[in-house]
C-alpha cells in the first residue's frame, strides 16, 4: 500500500462556516462513493506539509494564506477514487479568511474533473449532515477548534490571485 502524506485545510469564515469541496468519482468508478472534504491535497516529491498546504489552497480556491502549525492529524487507509488504496498521513491546519467565491474556473479544472463544487458549511449543518464527509468525525473536531481561541484568532494574510 502506497503512502500518501497529504495537507489539508480547515477554511472558516467569520461565521464559522468550514469550506468543504464536494468529490464525485462516480464517473471513474460507480462504486466509489459521492463525498464532502476540507481542501488540500497529496505532497509533491520534496515538499513539506506546509509547502503544500500553501499550494493546495492557491490552486483549488486561488487564497495565498500564510499557515500556521497544523491542529489537526490523522491517519487513514482509504481507496482513492483511481482504486488504489493508501495509507494516509494527513495533517490539518486552520485559516480564518471572509467567506468568498471560488472562481468557477477553479472547480472545473480539467485536471479536476472529479471536484464539483464546494459549500460553507455551518456547525450545526455539518453535524446534522447525512452527507459522506471526511474525516469522519470532522463536525466534532470544529467544534472543538472553535472552542479554542488560540486557535480561533489566527488570521494569516490573505491574498487572492
């Protein structure tokens, strides 16, 4: 099993919505199930986590942020939507940012032909959800990051391109 050591990020905006992108892999494959997830993504050969967390961000919504350290990890088996299954090493880190619009251009990518579209979530959406989201307890950790000012107060610079 291949590892995949990936960064991912938890979006929220003044309100505390978390940004959420909606996968459908059902194209590729129809047992592969339709579900929500933070964005971020895969490190590229020689990146650090927090290299590609910047990446990430900038090439799914356009945001140039400073992160902080991560808040959040988790590690995971799962089947990408390829069929492959990976051995995940996920860590997660906060950015506070005002709620925007992501440039439709962004979501229909070519090479994201499996991303079709994104929300922000409200806390009590997120917990009453019968959607598939990941990380799977994903509504009780934002919970318990909101509870935390010190995190809750980090606002890095941001920077649309």
């Amino acid at each position: 099993m291949r590892e995949r050591p990936a960064a991912r990020l938890f979006g929220l905006d003044e309100d505390n919505r978390l940004l959420l992108f909606r996968y459908d892999w059902t194209l590729r494959d129809p047992k592969v199930v339709t579900h929500w997830t933070t964005p971020g993504g895969a490190l590229d050969d020689g990146e650090t986590y927090e290299e590609a967390a910047h990446r990430e961000l900038f090439e799914e919504t356009g945001l140039k942020v400073t992160v902080g350290e991560p808040v959040f990890h988790r590690t995971a088996q799962f089947q990408m939507g390829t069929g492959e299954w990976v051995n995940a090493e996920e860590r997660y880190y906060i950015i506070r940012t005002s709620c925007f619009e992501i440039p439709r251009e962004r979501i229909d990518h070519p090479t994201s032909t499996i991303k079709k579209n994104y929300r922000w979530w409200k806390l009590d959406e997120l917990q009453q959800s019968e959607d598939v989201i990941y990380p799977e307890q994903l509504a009780d950790v934002i919970v318990q990051l909101c509870s935390r000012p010190e995190h809750m107060n980090k606002l890095g610079p941001i920077v649309f391109s």
